[in-house]
C-alpha cells in the first residue's frame, strides 16, 4: 500500500518547519560568492535540517554546510548565466517547490494549534479495541479460484481427506500452502471482513462447510485453536495513538476545505 499522504506531508512539514525555526537572519551574509551573499538565513536552516536528522551540531558540520551552500550558489549562478530560471520546466519545479513549502509550513501550524487531547487518544484506543476484538485465532485455509474448486475440497474434507495435505497441493496462497495452510495466530483485524467473519463464526476443529469468497479467491478456512488476545495497555502505545488522532485531524480538515474548494 502507499503511504498515505497526509502522514507525508507531515513528515516533510517537521522538517521544514524545524529548518524554519532556526532561520533567525542578520545582515551579516555567511559568504560571497562573486559578489552576491549567501544569507546565514540559509546556513541556519539547513543546519536545522542535518540536526533534525540527528546530527551532531559541530564546526566540522557547520563548516560542511557552509561550504554546501557556497556550492550551491555557484552552480546556481552558472544555471542563470545559461537561462534555466527562464525555462518552463524549471519555472515549474521552482513553483512546485514554493508550493510545497507553504502547505508543509501550513500544516504544521495546524498541528500545532489543534493537539491531541488525552480523551481523543481514549477513545481512539477503545475503537481500536473493538475492532482487534478479544479473541485470538489460530487458523488454516485453502485458497482457490473458483467456488466449485473449494467445494470440491470441502467434499474431500468430509470424506477423511486432511486439510494440511490438500492445502499444500490445492492452495493458491504462496505463504502459507507450503506449511499446510497454516496462518498462525491473528486477530480478526488481520484478515479482510468476509474471512473474519466466518473466522469466528467456526467451532474449533471445524471447517467451513460453505466456501467463503473475497477478494482474494474461494476460501475453506478451518479453525485450529482460540486464545484470549493480550492487548497492549494505551500507554504502551500513547505516541502511535497520539499520531494516528493527529493524521486523522489532519485529514478531515484537508477533506473540509477540499469539499468547500471550487473547482472547475
């Protein structure tokens, strides 16, 4: 799956907004280079940058980002001599990048002026509870194509024939045919909401007499053992809570304006 891009952006408005802090300008530029400055603005930033990802604040690192930049600047004025600022493509990619920087900067300001509250991180720990259930579930299953395939293994099941043998000839799943169609332990919250469903309907040792159908294929799904889940206390995982509230805050404000947006 691709990563969501509301949790992008935030990755890059921490970062940018973390260069920003540090930018405090003064008139003194940190070099020349043939005559025009290089603000300490820009040192300051991208040093903010290198530490925000955990490196050290040294002379050597700051001497490096200097220099960096002094860089920079010479290839940047060697891109004007030759005309790339006045290209199409460039112009585009300069103001994509403007653009980037505005919404990480904005963002960011969100974030910081909607915190998550303890009572949301409660709540969203108890919907999460709800939706891993109680239970925990040791199961076996023979994926095929087609439904006349897993009756047929259904009728071989109920004449004496062992699951594990017709997983590994039979199965389409490449990760689990070979260990006799064996997923081991999970949740419901593991598997799609048809699987799940049937899941737990089953007694143990029994098998689905009736071919559960998903995305994925036909299952016969058989059921092994079940076991009370242990779940994790909410402190244990209050920063994955905390962060997923703020993503979900995040999200629901950018689907508002997006809604509210006109666009023609």
């Amino acid at each position: 799956m691709t990563r969501p891009i509301t949790a992008t952006l935030l990755a890059v408005a921490t970062l940018t907004l973390a260069s920003a802090a540090y930018a405090a300008s003064t008139p003194k530029p940190a070099a020349l280079v043939n005559g025009k400055p290089v603000p300490q603005s820009r040192v300051d930033g991208l040093l903010a940058a290198q530490l925000a990802q955990g490196q050290t604040d040294t002379p050597q690192l700051r001497g490096a980002v200097r220099e960096e930049l002094v860089r920079r600047e010479v290839l940047a004025q060697e891109a004007e001599k030759k005309g790339f600022d006045k290209k199409p493509e460039v112009v585009s990619q300069i103001s994509l990048t403007r653009q980037g920087v505005l919404v990480s900067a904005y963002i960011q300001d969100f974030v910081r002026t909607h915190p998550v509250t303890d009572d949301m991180v409660k709540a969203e720990y108890e919907t999460l509870r709800k939706t891993l259930g109680e239970k925990e579930y040791k199961a076996r299953h023979i994926l095929v194509d087609t439904e006349d395939e897993a009756k047929a293994i259904v009728v071989k099941l109920k004449a004496g024939d062992k699951f594990e043998e017709l997983a590994k000839a039979q199965s389409k799943d490449p990760g689990s045919k070979e260990n006799g169609g064996d997923l081991g332990w999970a949740n419901q919250a593991a598997y799609v909401k048809q699987f799940s469903d049937a899941l737990i309907g089953l007694e143990k040792g029994k098998f689905t007499e009736t071919p559960v159908k998903s995305n994925y294929g036909w299952h016969v799904i058989e059921l092994d053992d079940v076991r009370d889940m242990k779940a994790p206390s909410i402190e244990e995982i209050k920063p994955q809570l905390t962060q997923r509230v703020q993503q979900q805050l995040v999200e629901k404000h950018i689907a508002e304006l997006r809604a509210k947006a006109k666009v023609e």
